[in-house]
C-alpha cells in the first residue's frame, strides 16, 4: 500500500497546474480518511491524468509547471512506481536543462529529503532511431536550421546551446519543418509517435 502525501502548490505555477495540483491533495485527504483501495485507485486514475495533462501541453512554461508537480509527488513517493518511465524522462528531461526561476523555487519548496533519483531502469538512450521505420523525419544538420535559436518542438529550448553545439542529432518533420533534439524525438515517439506539433505520424499506423 502506498503512503499518499500532500504536496505544496507553488502559487507561480500555471491556473491550470494550480488547479491539478489541488485536486490530487484533495483525493489524498479523502484517502487519508478512508484509507481503502478504491481511493487509491482515485489517486492512480488521477496521477495519468496528469500525465496526459503534461503530455499534451504545448506552453513550454505550463509543461514544465506539470514537470515539477510530478516531481514532487515522486519525492514524496520515492520506489512507488506512481508514474510511467516515460513521463519520468519527460519530467527528467523539462526540468533538467537550465536553472530558470522556476526551478529555483521548486528547490525552495522542495522537501529537504530528496534522496538521489539514482536507479532509474529505463535509459532513453537505449532506443535506437536507426531501427525504427520513421516516417515524415528527416536528419539535419544545424547549418540547415531555419535560425541559429530555433527551439525544439518539445519545449525544453532551443535546439543549439549557448556555444551553437548540440547534444546528439537534429530532427526535423517535414511536415511542419519543426526540429526536436534527438532525445526529444526519441520522447516523442514513446509518449504520442507523431509530432508534437502538427500531428503527423512518425511511426507506421498499425
Ligand atoms: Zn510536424
Ligand atoms: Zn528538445
């Protein structure tokens, strides 16, 4: 059984994060009161919704407000298994470039425990692009970038950093011509498999 604890909103989040935020504390009040298992599946039913919620944001802000939420409760949970690895690297990869004020708050916030996130058993980097039959994609190079500070469709920032390297390879679609860092992709055809942006398939439709 696992032990649900509150989490503290972070009033500069967005409304909409704010409001998913109290709903999750208020299903841990009612769990904490009758604690059975239909409640817990409450909570369960509601931890995918977040998910999904982060899942479809397309604000880059308002994703990674999602991402430190999930942070959160995965503190509090450490070893529970409360999300899919896949929204872990997601919420891993929002949170894990930049010291934006956001994470300077959340580091305020944040409980003082945090125990190392050490063994994480699913590794992004294991799927391998080249055996996978991608469709509307194309590699690029960064001289074919429209500009040099073209962000990535997944909202984590711009596809080149500050000294115009980047990490990996460059994707495009070529449907809407917009580029995901190579890890960004790989997220992208895990959680949804057509772009972020435009919605064409990566991935042949079975
Ligand atoms: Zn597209
Ligand atoms: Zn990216």
């Amino acid at each position: 059984m696992v032990e649900f604890i509150l989490i503290p909103p972070d009033q500069k989040w967005d409304k909409k994060v704010i409001k998913l935020a109290n709903e999750y504390n208020d299903l841990v009040r009612k769990w904490q009161l009758k604690n059975d298992k239909k409640a817990e599946e409450k909570i369960r039913d509601f931890i995918i919704k977040i998910e999904d919620s982060m899942i479809k944001e397309t604000n880059d802000k308002i994703k990674k407000d999602h991402a430190f939420m999930i942070q959160l409760i995965e503190e509090r949970h450490q070893g529970m298994d409360l999300f899919t690895p896949e929204a872990l690297v997601l919420e891993e990869h929002m949170l894990g470039r930049g010291t934006s004020d956001e994470e300077l708050t959340f580091k305020e916030m944040g409980s003082t425990e945090t125990a190392p996130t050490s063994q994480q058993p699913f590794d992004i980097q294991s799927i391998d692009l080249t055996k996978i039959d991608l469709l509307n994609l194309e590699k690029i190079t960064p001289d074919d970038l429209e500009k040099s500070d073209q962000k990535c469709a997944y909202g984590d920032g711009e596809i080149l950093d500050e000294h115009g390297n980047v990490d990996g390879e460059i994707w495009r679609c070529k449907g809407c011509k917009t580029v995901y860092h190579e890890n960004c992709l790989r997220v992208c055809l895990l959680m949804k498999g057509s772009c972020q942006i435009c919605d064409v398939n990566f991935l042949p439709r079975k």
